[in-house]
C-alpha cells in the first residue's frame, strides 16, 4: 500500500519544535553511525501525535519531522517473541521464544501436551526454539556491534532471560527460572541495567507494603542484582542510566549502540501524579469519541486514506459494554485508566527527548542512527499481576504506587487505531507499530515509507549501517540461525525505489495465531475468543482494517498462501501448543 503522507510532513515541519529543520539533507557523515535503538512497550499504533494521537508527544512528533514514518511496520503480537527477533534478526520460533516463556512455563507445570503429540513436555524435552529465553545458536545484535567496535549499552526490558521451571505450580514453585547464559552481559552489552522479566511495577516498593507487581520486578546491573532507588521511576530511571553509560566512554572516540527498552506503557498502570494532572477529565468522552478523533487525525495527516474503512471495534455485549452501557462509577474509573495511560506515554516522550536533547549536547546526534518503535500492538487483555492484601486500586488511588490496573479492550481499540483487534492476535491492530527513523545526518523529513517491513529487519539494516558483513551460518566458529530479515538501508538512503518485500512472503504464529502477506494479500487466523483459528483473507490495498473477509471470492489467492505459510512454519519450526482454547489449525 502507498498512503500519503504530505499534509503530515508539511503540519511536522511546522510543530517540529526546533529539534530539526525542513531543508536539504546535509551530507551524512562518513565515521561509522552510533546507533540508538528505542522500544516502548505495548505502545498502540495510534498513541503519539505524529500517528494520530491527542497525547502530548512533542519529542517523537519532532523526531519524525527530521525523520520518517514507516507506516506498515510489523512485531511479533507480544514482548519476548519480538524482543527475540529484534535481537537475532530471524524468526523467534527459531531463536527461543516459539511461545512466550510463561506461557511454556504453564503448560510444562500442568503437564498439557502438544497438539498431536503422544506426551506431555517436561523440563527437559522442549522443542527447539521453545526453550524461552534467547537461546545459544541465536545472534545478538549486541556481540556483533560490540565484537565489532562498538561500545553496547542498555536499560530498560530484556525478557529474554526466562526458562521453564520444574516446579510444578501446585507445590508454589516459580513457573520459571532465570538463565544466566541469556543475560543481557552474557549477549554482548558491555553496560546494562534492566528489569529481567517481561512486567513490572514503575515505582520502587512501598516500605513495608509489597504488591505482586513489586515482588516480581527483578532488576540487574551488568549481571548482578540491583536495588531500586526510593525515587525509582521506570522511564526517568532508565534513561538516567543510559546518558550515563554513554558518558562513560564518550572521549574514546568509539560508536556506541544504545538500545533504550522502556517498559512504559505496559501495565501495571502508573506515573507520578503531575503527568496524570495534565489529563483530568481529557477522557470523560469515552472509546468511541477519542477513538474517532484519531481516526479523523489520520486520514487528515495522511496516514489513511480518507475513505479507509476501520476496523468498527467489538460488539456491545455482556462483559464489553461500549461507553454508552457503563455506569457513571464505570465511566468515572476508565477514564481514569486512560489518563493514566496517557500520562505514561506523555513521561515517556519527555524522557526519550531528554535522551535526544542529550545526544545533541555531546556532538552526537547528527552522527546516529535512531530508531524508535513498539514491541507490538496496545495491550487489551485484563491479565495483570494477581492482587494482594497491599494492592490499592480505589478510583483516587488509579496510577499511584500500590496500585496495579490495565486499561482493557476498549482503550486497547482506540489505542489500536484504525485496525482489529490488539496484542496477542495475529491481526494488524496486534502485529502493526509506529515506527520513527532517523537516519545519520538526516536534517529533514523523508515522504513515509509504506513498505511492508519487519522487526527482524533492524539487525541487518544496522548492520549494514556499520559496516558490519553478515555473519550467515555460522559465528566464531559455531553453527548459528541465519539472519532471514531483509536490510531496510537501500530504502531509508533511497537508493533503490522497489518495496523491499515486492513479491515475498512475511508470516508469524503465536499462540495458534497465525498470519501470512504476500504483496496485498493477508491470509490471517484469530485464536478464541475472536475466532476459532480458520483462514480469513483480506486485501490490505483496500482493507487494511480487516472489515472483508474474501476467502470464498479468491480461492486460489488462499491456496497458493496456505502453500507459502506451511513452508515458512516448516523451515521456521513452528509447533502447534494449545495455549489458547480452541481448534488446531488445519495440517
């Protein structure tokens, strides 16, 4: 698809606060680029300005008008299975994360075999590419910088540390473990502070009152355990560390990456009390009014075209009221969910400028690579850390330490504007995520690129931004998963002008989900409760929002993608693990 995009570069360049003008590109420098590689985490596609998005986002919104938008840039559906291929630039059922580690983790516990299979998995027959944590025959993008010259720092998430416990849950043991060998000093980064599991609480601990969300926030420093500071927040806390890490080595004349993995948005719910403030009442409207507005944004920016057909949302039913259905008491505690929510997004900007700001400061800036995205689509499900006797979710309380709430489907479906559905299915409005580039030397905004592109594309485009061979096969001496992401470098530089995947074949599976593009084509599956896993087809050059399903109209466009997914979940090693409720795929 070719969306336009020239009202929202023309509005960019004029909001574009100072951070970058509107001229000729200025000549791109010749040392090697650092590189800095920003992930928000369940960020929806609709969240910042620069996409849509009524949240105050000045810095990103900047960013891209230096920059550009890559309007049809696609994740994994959840955390670790992108963070996977984000780091070794393949498949994530090749690179440990087949499944999310818990979720292995339960099904180990429980005992639930595969489907098709005569035994259950224990501790120690998993299959390959289903061990949870990033596995030794995978790359890293943070040994090859850094056995490459760079310096390597991170803060922020890794979640690619997890292992499978024996414990069985009944006895209380942990469903999982944590594996040395896959932490983020044993990958290749030289300096690191981070949360090892995929969810945490954003403040320190309350003396004497931990929640669940505490307990299980489980920070390290370069390998070993760290204490959180009492004026911990996550966002702050980890871009202090990352400027400081930077610092560290600034006179030595090296390129550095620094990958900034924040966990904001991703609940649990919280940011200090200022940031709410600014969104008192921003929500009272309700879903379907916000989420309308950004449709309107967009098709006004370009982003869609104006008779785009969204996605219309879940029905009104029984336990998914629309706005219209709640209670003056429900509507009073969603709206304050979403001011939260927002005020997370609106932190993390300011820190993610201050990080920018900073670059620019030490002479940086103009020499880097920046990267900004989200790890998948917004986070609509209520799963959340079980409560206990500390936790206080009063409506007063929403968004302060102790607390601990998401903010459900609905906010999920505007967050997710304007396609179906949200994180965890295989829909675009699970696997779709704004995405800002910057490239070395850029001094103005580029026309967005509409190419279907990957976040397994990012360890080849950085290394062809440095320099760096494809190690293909095999690394130092041992056998390793080729990188099967495409470099996006030819098209960010405009080298070349054919879309980078003009005639290939994109698929991914989670949890029984499934999806496969070639050209303008999906072939897609939603897993219960949206859908029983078949086959529905939809054209993206006219149906991006999924609203068509046209299976029966296009047979042999099905059969000849049903043929392209079976080889890719060959080769890719894909094993069907009954997570999900509901029918297997079909052989």
């Amino acid at each position: 698809m070719h969306w336009k995009t020239s009202a929202f570069l023309a509005t960019s360049c004029a909001i574009s606060l100072g951070l970058a003008g509107c001229g000729a590109d200025s000549t791109p420098p010749a040392a090697r680029p650092n590189i800095l590689m920003i992930l928000a985490d369940d960020l929806g596609y609709s969240d910042i300005g620069a996409y849509g998005g009524e949240i105050s986002t000045p810095n990103l919104d900047a960013l891209a008008a230096s920059g550009r938008l890559l309007t049809n840039y696609h994740t994994g559906s959840t955390c670790s299975p992108t963070r996977a291929m984000l780091m070794s630039g393949t498949d994530h059922h090749r690179a440990g994360l087949g499944s999310m580690a818990e979720a292995v983790a339960v099904l180990v516990a429980r005992g639930v075999a595969p489907y098709g299979a005569a035994n259950t998995y224990n501790f120690d027959t998993l299959p390959d590419g289903y061990e949870g944590y990033l596995n030794d025959r995978s790359l890293s993008m943070a040994q090859l910088l850094r056995d490459a010259g760079y310096h390597t720092y991170m803060a922020g998430k890794w979640h690619l540390a997890s292992m499978p416990s024996a414990a069985p849950l009944a006895s209380g043991g942990s469903p999982w473990v944590y594996r040395p060998a896959s932490y983020p000093n044993a990958k290749g980064f030289e300096r690191s502070f981070v949360q090892l599991q995929g969810a945490g609480s954003h403040f320190a601990a309350v003396p004497g009152r931990p929640t669940v969300a505490d307990l299980g926030s489980v920070h390290q420093e370069d390998g070993q355990p760290a204490t959180l500071a009492p004026d911990f927040y996550s966002s702050t806390t980890y871009t202090d560390k990352l400027i400081a890490y930077i610092d560290s080595n600034k006179a030595d004349g090296k390129p550095f990456f620094a990958y900034a993995a924040y966990t904001a948005p991703h609940w649990p719910l919280q940011a200090p009390d200022a940031d709410i403030a600014k969104y008192a009442g921003k929500y009272d409207e309700g879903y379907e009014v916000v989420r309308a507005r950004r449709l309107a944004r967009q098709k006004a920016l370009g982003l869609v075209p104006a008779d785009f057909n969204a996605s219309p949302g879940l029905d009104d039913v029984t336990g998914r009221p629309r706005w219209s259905s709640l209670t003056a008491a429900q509507r009073a505690a969603e709206a304050r969910k979403m001011e939260v929510y927002a005020a997370m997004v609106e932190n993390l900007d300011r820190n993610i400028g201050r990080l920018i700001q900073h670059l620019k400061q030490i002479g940086a800036y103009d020499n880097t690579l920046i990267v900004f995205t989200s790890d998948n689509g917004a986070e609509g499900s209520a799963s959340q850390f079980a409560n206990n006797a500390n936790v206080d979710n009063s409506l007063a309380n929403i968004g302060r330490p102790l607390s601990n709430v998401t903010y459900g489907e609905r906010w999920a479906e505007v967050s997710a504007t304007p396609f179906r559905l949200w994180k965890g299915f295989s829909t675009e409005g699970g696997v779709s995520a704004p995405m800002i580039v910057r490239m070395p030397g850029q001094a103005a905004g580029r026309k967005a690129l509409s190419d279907l592109t990957h976040v397994k594309d990012l360890l080849p485009t950085f290394l062809a931004a440095a320099g760096i061979p494809d190690p293909g096969a095999s690394y130092q001496g041992k056998a390793v998963n080729p990188i099967t992401g495409l470099s996006l470098l030819p098209r960010l530089d405009e080298k070349e002008s054919a879309d980078i995947r003009a005639g290939q074949v994109l698929a991914d599976e989670l949890f029984g989900g499934r999806y496969v593009i070639r050209d303008q084509w999906k072939m897609v599956s939603v897993h219960p409760p949206f859908g029983d896993n078949s086959w529905a087809l939809y054209d993206l050059r006219s149906d991006r929002g999924e609203t068509r399903n046209v299976i029966a109209e296009q047979p042999e466009i099905a059969a000849r993608l049903t043929q392209d997914y079976d080889a890719w979940a060959k080769r890719a090693g894909v094993v069907w693990l009954p997570v999900a409720s509901g029918r297997a795929p079909a052989p």
